[in-house]
C-alpha cells in the first residue's frame, strides 16, 4: 500500500516555505507598510488643510497681522491672537521683558 499519489491541496501547505514564499511574503509586508504610510500622509494633509489657519477657540479663519516686523495670526471672532513657534521670543528680546512683566 505504499502506493505514490499526488499531494492534496492541504499537504501541499504544509510543506516548509521556499525562497519564492519568503520573497513574496516580504514584498507584500512591504507593499501593506506603503499603503499604510500613504493614507497616514493623506489623512495628515486632509486634517493640515481642515485647520490650517484657523482659531484653535471658535475656528474661524485668522487673519495675519504685522506687529513691528512679526506676522501675528488674530482672530476676527473672538480676537484671539496666535504666535508660531519663536515668536514670542522674538516680541520679548525687542519688548525688554514683556514676559517679565507677565511672568514675575
């Protein structure tokens, strides 16, 4: 009764993985993290563009005003004002101490 048949379909995945399986298995990994890197940047540029200069408060638009040489964004709702990053700093060194007088 030791008769040779052709492998069934689940004999045939029992079988240890070739090189081809593993290549194949990899470049789909590979494909799936692209995918998932592509929507995680167009979700981000989607979420950018919904709040991209608007009040954090009330989310209306703001509008960008100079003070001295500084683009301050304000808020035509609420007058909120809004620095980006440095320039607070950049208002308390020519201010001298306008944070002090905040702050202390």
């Amino acid at each position: 009764m030791d008769e040779k048949r052709p492998l069934g379909q689940h004999e045939v995945a029992a079988k240890a993985p070739t090189k081809e399986d593993e290549f194949f298995r990899k470049e789909e990994a590979a494909a799936r993290e692209r995918a998932e890197a592509d929507r995680k940047e167009r979700e981000r540029a989607e979420q950018k563009e919904l709040h991209y200069m608007r009040c954090p408060k009330c989310g209306a638009e703001l509008v960008e005003e100079a003070h001295e040489s500084i683009m301050i964004d304000k808020c035509p709702e609420c007058q909120g004002l809004w620095l980006d990053h440095g320039e607070l700093e950049k208002i308390n060194t020519r201010e001298k101490g306008f944070l002090s007088r905040w702050f202390s």
